[in-house]
C-alpha cells in the first residue's frame, strides 16, 4: 500500500531521479565514510548512499515508513536503522564516536532545531548537507545588514562554512511544496572565525538581540548590558541587531560573565 505523506512530519518526498543525483554526487560518498541520514522517508537518496558502500545511519520518525526502510535494509550489514525523533538522538553515539557526515531533506517545520540540535556536534562532524527551504538557506548564508541576517546566520557561520549549493523546484516531490528548496553545505571550521570566552554567553547575547530585533541594542540587550558597556566594547549603543558582524557580538559576549 502507498505510503501517505503525513503533515505532522512535513513528508514532502523527494522522487526527481536528476535531482537526487545532483544532490548525491555533490555529497560523494566513499566506502570509508560514516553517514547519518535524517529522514530518509522512502530512502530516494539512501539507495544511492548505500550503494557508495558507506556505513549508513538512519534516523526516522514514521514507524510505517520505518518499517519499509527495514524491508529495503536487508542484506545491507552496513545499514543501522534507528526509529525515534532525531531532535533527540545523540548523534555522536550514533556514530560510535567516529567523525560523521550529516544529510538529510528535513522537514521545512523542523529544519531550525535540527540545525542547532547538529551543531552540539561540530566537533566530530566532517560535513553536512542537507535539503531546506531557500529561505531558510538564505538566512543561513546571510550577512550583516541583510533582513535574512539573524541568530540562525550567525550560529550557523561560527560553527560552518556555509555554501548554498542549488535550488530544487517544488514539481521534484511528492506532494508538492508550496516552497522552493535548496541543497546546502555546511564544513565545520578548524577554528572558529572570532574567539570567545563563553560560546553560552554568545548565544545568549545574539538570542536576546534577535529575540526584539526592531529595537536598538541599548533596548533589546538592557537586561544584559547598558549603554555604556556596549559603547565601551567599540559597538554603537543605537543601532539594531541586524546591523553587527559576528565579531560585535563576540566583543558583547565577553562582557557577560
């Protein structure tokens, strides 16, 4: 019986073969790799991954779709498949401590807290592509001044290079999205591009000032820092969030205890 894409889990399923090659070849698999796939829904990319030889995890949510993806494994001794919800994997486990690759066409609903959720493992990850709304690309990739520019640009860039491969129309899933899509590479840095003392202290200064982004600084951060310590750290006290390269908010954050 035809599997149902269900709303709850954002099922749009990939199903344009140029597509998935496109998407595959810019992975490039090889035999010695570790590969963690979030939602592999009905396993279009998987069957090609596999095919590299690389050992293969899989995490899904759809215990109906779980079970043809068990079907599909058979024979594969280098495929593990894990049901659950991968918000709540931990993904270096998984990978029993090995360095990883991370790919996945995430579901547009979840797609923000799976990035953060991936980026607890920057340190093992050797890279991640994934599938994503061009929207959320594009904040992704954005920089200061940009309306795109906000808390997911600026964690995203400390931990990754971040490079928007291509974009993938909606007539290349089933069902239709109402969305474009795009691919995008992400390769964690081999040293971040700002020192901090606090990467905690960081988020906290960049989620608050995002968190009431059409205030200025000297609003949105006064629970943190006032005027004059903003000033005293080289950052102008009237302007908006939007308007701070990384570095502003890493000389903010070191102003945190």
């Amino acid at each position: 019986m035809k599997h149902q894409a269900r709303k709850r889990f954002g099922q749009n399923f990939l199903t344009d073969d140029r597509v998935i090659d496109q998407i595959v070849s810019a992975i490039n698999p090889q035999p010695t790799d570790v590969i963690i796939e979030i939602g592999p829904g009905q396993a279009a990319l998987t069957r090609s991954l596999l095919a590299s030889g690389a050992a293969m995890h899989l995490l899904e949510i759809d215990r109906d779709l779980a079970q043809s993806l068990a079907r599909q494994l058979e024979g594969y001794d280098r495929a593990t498949l894990h049901v659950g919800d991968a918000l709540t994997m931990d993904f270096g486990d998984i990978a029993g401590g090995k360095a990883f690759r991370l790919v996945g066409n995430l579901p547009y609903n979840i797609s923000t807290p799976v990035m953060f959720h991936a980026l607890e493992w920057a340190d093992q990850i050797i890279d991640m592509h994934f599938m994503l709304q061009r929207e959320v690309v594009e904040r992704m990739a954005s920089g200061p001044g940009s309306k795109a520019w906000g808390r997911l640009s600026i964690m995203c860039q400390y931990y990754c290079q971040v490079t928007p491969l291509f974009d993938v129309p909606p007539e290349a899933f089933s069902p239709r999205p109402r969305v474009q899509s795009s691919v995008v590479k992400l390769v964690p840095h081999a040293k971040p591009p700002v020192d901090l003392i606090s990467r905690k202290a960081f988020d906290l200064v960049v989620r608050q000032a995002f968190g009431q982004r059409r205030k200025t600084l000297r609003n949105s951060l006064g629970k943190l820092l006032d005027s004059s310590q903003i000033a005293d750290a080289g950052v102008d006290p009237g302007l908006r969030a939007e308007a701070l390269s990384m570095n502003d908010f890493a000389k903010l954050s070191r102003l945190i205890d």
